[in-house]
C-alpha cells in the first residue's frame, strides 16, 4: 500500500526488535522472551506470565526451556503447586540475563533512536 500523497515526514514512527541467535540462525533470546521473564519475575509465576501476555503455558514452558539448554543454565526456579498454586521466580542466572538484557536494550534503543532522528531530520529536509 502506498503512502498518502500528504503523508507529513513528522509522523513517521520507528519501531524495532532485538533478537540473539547462534551462528546458524537459531533464535536464542529476543524482546519477547525477554517479556517473559521480566513478566514471571513480577507475577511470581510463569502461569500469571502466561495469563497477562495472553501465551500459553506449554508453548512458553517449552520455549524457556529451549532457552536454558542452550545458554547451559536454568532461567527459573519453581516451586510445585500445593493449595495456593507452585511459583516461579527467576534463578540467579536469569537474573542476570535480564539485568544484563535490560542494559543492553537500553544502549541499543538509544543508538537507534539517535540515528532514526538524524534520519528523519534528513527526510524533513528532502520533503519540509
């Protein structure tokens, strides 16, 4: 579909994702699984991550799962269901993978911003 004729350069958005993958392409951790964990860490369980992102259980289970056989290190720490229901919080190593996600989105984001609005000054000068 083509741009309107009046489309006016100042409302042009940007939108990105960031992903890891190893060297033949398999994905390891990206902004969705990157969610995830952000998400059980402040339910308390991977089920209320599940509930609030609209995911399903098995699906993600097996995901993070993927996940940790690659990396070597469990991302979680469960506790099993009993009359109030198991838990999961993230392990110390997930944690981290977070923490250290969290830092590295941060610096990318404002790389990409930076250049996007370097971009679209660019534009605004071909179309004002």
């Amino acid at each position: 579909m083509a741009a309107p004729a009046n489309m006016d350069f100042k409302d042009i958005l940007l939108h990105h994702k960031i992903w890891l993958a190893t060297s033949d392409d398999t994905g390891i951790l990206g902004d969705g699984k990157w969610q995830i964990l952000r998400t059980i860490e402040e339910t308390g369980s991977l089920m209320g991550a599940c509930i609030k992102l609209n995911l399903t259980y098995r699906r993600t289970w097996g995901d993070l799962k993927k996940i940790e056989q690659m990396l070597g290190f469990p991302l979680l720490e469960k506790s099993r269901g009993g009359a109030e229901g198991g838990s999961s919080s993230l392990s110390p190593q997930g944690k981290l993978l977070v923490k250290a996600f969290d830092k590295f989105h941060e610096q990318v984001d404002g790389v990409i911003n930076k250049a996007f609005y370097e971009f679209k000054s660019s534009l605004l000068e071909i179309n004002p």
